[in-house]
C-alpha cells in the first residue's frame, strides 16, 4: 500500500481508505491531500491473460492495480467515483462474463477499531446513483442509469455481481465499473483498506456458439432390470454411480478455489449428482470434477437400454452445458438361454461380475414314463438336475468369453414305440440307447433318455483353423477309398497333449447328409481316442484326446507336428455343404466355470444330478429284486473324476436284438457332461448280462476365481434357491453374468 503522509483539518485527521487487492486485481486507496480539491491517481496498469486453450479461445484483460482518492475538506459529504480502468479482449464466439468478488464487504482500519460499510447489503443490484453517508461501493452503468451492485464472496457469487459482460468476442472492450466512496466529517481518522477484491472472468472455450460438455468418463451405468442400482459382493451395499464431468468454461483466475461446490449444478437424466468436494482440476480448455449419482432414486426408474442428457448449471455464470444421450444405462445383468449354438460375450464395462451357471437336466419324460411306478417309485425314468457352479472374477471391458450353454438330452421312446437312440444335449450330453427288443414279442422296451450338456464359460478363441482347409472338397477324388471321402482335408492343427473339443460351423450342411467325422494325426497315420461327435444345426462338435504317442513321424521338413485334422464326411449328393470357421478349444484347462449336465433316466435308475457332490444314478428298486445282481450303476463325474473331459459317456447303439437272458431289458441312458463328463453303462448286449442301467451326472469346476462355489440339486447344507430363480423352465442350462462391483460404483 502506499504510503501517505497526512496533517490535520480542524479538530480531525482526515482519513485513508485502502481497497487492496491481489491475483487479477485492482486497489483503491481514498486519500486526504492538502490540496484544495479531489484528485484521482492510478497506481499503473496490469495486463494478465488466460491460456489459450486447444480451440484457440482466450481472455485478456487490461486493469488498473489501484485507484487512490485524494479528499480536500470541499469533498466531504458527497459521492466520489472512478473509473476502474477495466478493458477486456477475447475470441469466444460466445463472448465473456466479469464479475467481482471480495470476502469482506467492510473498509477497516488496520488495527480494526474503525471500518466502513459497503453501502449494499442486500443480494440484488440497486438503481442509485450516490452513496449513504460514510459508505464505500461499487457501480455498473446499464445504458444511463447508475447500479450499485452488492459485494459478493466467491461462495455466494450472483449475477448481481456482474459487472460487464458481451455474447460474442470484443476486443479492448471498456467495462463501465467505478469504484466509489461517500465520506463524512465525523468519520475516524485513518488508513482503511479492504480485504483483496478479485476480477473473476469466464469464457466458453468451444469453438463455436454451442455449450457442450466437452467430455464425460464413466458413461455406462449399470443397473438391475428392475432399475435398481447394483448391489456389492460380498458387502451387500448399493452402488451409487461417479461420473468425471469436464466444460469448456475457462476461468480468468485458474488459482480461484472453489470453496462452495454448489456453484455448479449437475444433473443425470433429472437425477441430482453431487460434487465431490476438491475434486475440481483446472486446465486451458476448462474445468474438470466429479460427482456421484444415485439412480435409486429416480422416479420413475431407469431401465437398461434408456439414454439420459447430461446438464451442467454453471452458478452463477449462468452457462449451462450439456449433453445429449450422454448417459446409457446397461443391464448389469446378462443371461444366456440355450440356442444349441456358441454364444459370444463382450464385457460392456471393466468390472467384477459374477458367473452363474447352470447344467442342463437328462431327457424328459413323456407322459406314459410320468405315469409308471416300480417298486412303489414315482421317479421312473426321471432325468438328473443340472448342476450350479458360481464364482466370481473381473474383465475389461470388450474382453470376450465365448458361453456354451449346455442343452438338456432328448427323452427316451416309450415301451411299444419305434425306438432311437435319445440324443444327448448339447455341449457334451451322452446318448441313450433305445429298449432291446421285449422276449417272445416283436416290439421294444423302454429306451434309455439323453444326457444334459453342460454349460460353461472359456476364453474367447482367436485362432479360427478354417482358413487353413487346403481344399473344399474331396469327395470327388478318384484316388480315395470311397469308404473315406470327406468334404476337406486338413487343417493339420499342431496342438499340443490334452483333451480337445473342435466346434465346426458348417453351411448348407443337413443332419440327413452328415455321416461322421475322421480324427486323426501325423498326416493320417496316428488315429486320435475318445472320439465323440454331436451335431446341432450348423454347429459340430467333435470331442478328442491326443496323448502324444506314438510320435508324428511322417511330417515334411522335419515339422514335429502332430497335424491334427477333422475331416468330415458327407453325402456325395450334397454338392454345397461347406465349412466356415473350425476352433479347438482344450477342455483341460481352457474353461473357467463349468456346470455339470444331468444324467438321462432309465427304467430302473434317476439319472444322476449334475455338479453336486452326488452324480451317481438313483437305484429306484429293492435290493432283492431278483434281477439286482444285473443291473449297473456307473458313477457320475466329481471334481476331476469321470467317464470323459467334457462330455458323458453314451450308452452303445445296438441292432433288433434280444437280450441275452430271456428278461425284458429297457434302454440305458446317457451321461451327463461336465469339467468330466459322467459314465454309462458300455457292455455289449449280445454277451453281456446286463438287464438296466443307470448313468452318472458330470462334474463342476470353476477355476481362476474368487468366492468359488459349486453345488447338485439336493445337496444338504447347500441352497436350492438356484433351482428355483435361475434354472429355466425348460430345464435345458443358462448361463448368467452380474456385475457386483466396478470401478465407477461407489458404496452409501
């Protein structure tokens, strides 16, 4: 401040106001000279500007640092003003907004015996042109009239503050301020000053007229398909939702704090979202900061597949942002119902979800099977419950998972009609056999239900084998066997040991035409085991193992192999089949969460339930029933115990035969599959003892994941609420994805 040096007017010292500021301010000082009149000096002008932001918009401002008054006796009792020496340039095609703010509306004097009050106490700007007697204030010219403004804090900032604003760009544009001061003889001697009064100034730094929101993070919200937020896991809280919201408002003072968040209003499709106090960060093309919003209560609620605007209030600038559509709202839950077909899975969001799935059950039973009782039993040719297996594991988001949803086994002919083999589900279901002939007579028994696949969730396999066919079709080579024409040759596949499952997706391919596949390694010479193949409309899966012995030999330039194929035969007459895609997934170690498939029922045994800690079949008789000693119980698949990684065993075809002893034999049924497919029974009809059988369920497993948890219908001490909530009514498997927590989701 400057320094004055004053002498006596009368009995009184005249006295010295100070008005000090600092940042991008001005200072008044009202001084008493000796001089017979009222003199105004400026203590030098001070140019500051912003930075210029990415779009190329800036504000400059030129101002005086101080405004001193000097009063003889003659300028008592009468209003002073100043001109404040404010010019503004700027290129926003939306113009500039100036305010001015100070924490303090009282001149006092340095030891604050004495001060003086602004002479506008209340929020709004008041018509007048003088000042009350021993006041201080400040004065906007609007056309030709004089308004005094209050004196606002940064909290409390109003447009009544405003001091000059323009809606294009200027340049050198005169902001009509003055500062004022009205002082009475009776006033105490000495030097007043204020606390520092600050220039606030604010542009749109978009590059045209528009008020969009330059960019928002988190812009996908979960929700519940009852609208709900998500619940956390394990902590059971509901998650409100933080957005990072930046505009494109350029403040003049980019040190200016925000102590009062209110001065900003935001809004997510009309639900509040609350400021996280000092979350404000300042660059050149405007302000950043986060909120949080809670869509529990929005009325009525969201639903996922809804839109929602984003609008930032700027208060009291009285800009307002916005955008469109800016908010999608996704279900946090996604359900995979069984097509009989892969099922891919992009994860919208990085989170954590959790993964639930569900087996598919053994084959129906038809109304007449419903009706049959023995031994007093009502579960007569009862299928087995797929199994349930959840865990829980994070994804980023668009990482994919490929989803095989398991399909349950097809029923079992009843007694006296044509038999078939009962088909197993998709994704590794076993086959059932169908009745063996009834002694004495000419028509069939009960046949034995299809196995449930299981469902799983694995990686997303890249590697696509089907651009490796080296040709589309040789069924038409005069050089093969016509016994071993197959619609391509190759691809030679070099995988490693392990258990595999190929999935083909074949074109103009019907069930009708398709005769099997060949799968073989080291260019044909090597067969590959445990060979099992389903077909469900375009798709087919074939299920190897390759041991790695003996050694592929016959490979050209010293390649070690194995060159793995799959040829697949087909009708000569279908002249258009093809293949379009051919993956190998290893079922060793390639799946994440499996659950286990149902086992097919037969006339004498439920089939075993899937996953659980008991897969094995249900005996429905009595121990003394005379033919006990002829009837096998395979077991069903538990951990890494069973019949086949992945798939159930199937019960073996057979031809119009008899069974070997004259008793009537029903069918047998086909396991369930799983992480290892449940066993059926394998013995030969022709010499085998045999009479009925049942079949195991397969395993469950989940892998690689936090709170692992694996179950079978009726396991004592666990829930049956999956069977009740999750499993469809068509009892085939489903697979379902929750999000139970994300970086975004905040915790009450």
């Amino acid at each position: 401040m400057k320094k004055i040096t004053r002498r006596t007017l009368g009995k009184n010292l005249a006295p010295v106001f100070s008005f000090l500021g600092c940042l991008a301010v001005f200072a008044i000082s009202l001084l008493i000279y000796s001089s017979t009149y009222a003199v105004v000096t400026y203590g030098g002008t001070e140019t500051k500007s912003t930075e210029t932001a990415t779009s190329g918009a800036y504000f400059t401002m030129a101002y005086q640092k101080a405004v001193n008054f000097g009063i003889d006796n003659t300028s008592f009792n009468q209003t002073l003003k100043a001109d404040a020496g404010v010019y503004v340039t700027t290129n926003s095609p939306t113009g500039y907004k100036l305010y001015i703010t100070g924490a303090d509306n009282k001149l006092k004097t340095s030891d604050g015996l004495h001060e003086i009050p602004y002479n506008n106490l209340t929020a709004n700007q008041i018509q007048k042109s003088n000042l009350d007697r021993n006041s201080w204030g400040i004065f906007v010219k609007k056309g030709s009239q004089d308004y005094l403004i209050p004196l606002c804090t940064i909290a409390t900032l109003s447009e009544s503050c405003l001091i000059s604003k323009n809606n294009g760009p200027v340049t050198n544009e005169h902001a009509s301020v003055e500062f004022a001061a009205h002082v009475g003889t009776d006033l105490a001697s000495g030097s007043y000053h204020s606390v520092p009064l600050v220039y606030s100034a604010v542009i749109n730094t978009n590059s045209t007229a528009e008020f969009p929101i330059r960019s928002i993070k988190n812009t996908k919200v979960p929700l519940m398909p009852n609208g709900e937020t998500v619940t956390k896991k394990p902590s059971n809280l509901k998650l409100r939702h933080l957005f990072e919201i930046e505009v494109p408002l350029l403040e003049f003072d980019q040190t200016m704090t925000r102590p009062d968040q209110s001065m900003y209003t935001i809004s997510v499709g009309g639900v509040d979202c609350e400021i996280i106090a000092n979350s404000f960060v300042k660059n050149k093309d405007g302000v950043t900061f986060k909120c949080v919003s809670d869509f529990n209560t929005a009325n009525p609620k969201f639903t996922p597949g809804q839109k929602a605007e984003v609008v930032v209030t700027t208060k009291p600038y009285g800009y307002t942002f916005s955008k469109q559509n800016a908010v999608e709202f996704i279900n946090a839950v996604t359900t995979f119902n069984y097509t009989g077909t892969p099922q891919e899975m992009i994860f919208p969001i990085s989170a954590s979800y959790m993964l639930e799935a569900m087996g598919a059950n053994g084959g129906d039973r038809t109304p007449l099977q419903a009706s049959q009782t023995w031994y007093g039993s009502n579960e007569v040719m009862m299928p087995g419950i797929g199994g349930y297996a959840k865990g829980t594991r994070s994804f980023n988001e668009n990482e994919k998972v490929m989803v095989f949803v398991g399909g349950k086994g097809q029923s079992a002919h009843d007694r006296g009609a044509a038999p078939y083999d009962a088909k197993g589900g998709f994704n590794g279901g076993g086959n059932g056999s169908s009745g063996l002939l009834v002694p004495g007579t000419n028509i069939y028994s009960w046949g034995g239900a299809g196995g449930g696949g299981s469902s799983d969730i694995r990686p997303y396999e890249i590697d696509d084998y089907a651009q490796f066919l080296r040709h589309r079709d040789k069924r038409t080579d005069a050089f093969r066997n016509p016994s071993d024409i197959h619609l391509t040759e190759g691809p030679w596949a070099n995988l490693p040991i392990g258990y595999y499952q190929a999935v083909i997706k074949t074109i103009n391919l019907p069930d009708a035409d398709f005769e099997g596949v060949s799968a073989y390694y080291d260019l044909g010479y090597g067969s590959l085991s445990d060979v099992y193949t389903q077909k469900f409309g375009d798709y087919i899966l074939v299920y190897f193992a390759y041991a790695g012995t003996p050694a592929a030999t016959h490979l050209e330039d010293g390649n070690p192999g194995p060159a793995i194929e799959i040829r697949l035969k087909v009708k000569t007459t279908n002249q258009a089949a093809d293949i379009t895609s051919m993956k190998f997934y290893n079922m060793s170690i390639n799946r994440l969460i499996v659950a286990g498939g149902g086992a097919g029922g037969s006339y004498i045994a439920k089939g075993g339930n899937g996953g659980g800690a008991n897969t094995n079949p249900k005996y429905l008789g009595s121990t003394s029933d005379p033919n006990f000693s002829n009837f096998r119980f395979p077991e069903g698949g538990i951990g890494y115990r069973g019949c086949f990684f992945g798939y159930g065993a199937s019960a073996p075809s057979h031809g119009a035969i008899y069974p070997r002893v004259p008793v009537e034999s029903a069918g047998r049924p086909g396991a369930g599959g799983g992480w290892f497919g449940g066993c059926a029974e394998q013995s030969d009809y022709s010499t085998s003892p045999v009479l009925g059988a049942g079949a195991g369920g397969g395993s469950g497993l989940v892998r690689q994941m936090s709170s692992p948890e694996i179950s079978g219908y009726g396991d004592a001490g666990k829930s049956q609420e999956p069977w009740n909530t999750l499993q469809p009514s068509d009892k085939n498997g489903v697979v379902r994805m929750t999000i139970v927590d994300y970086e975004a989701g905040v915790s009450y």
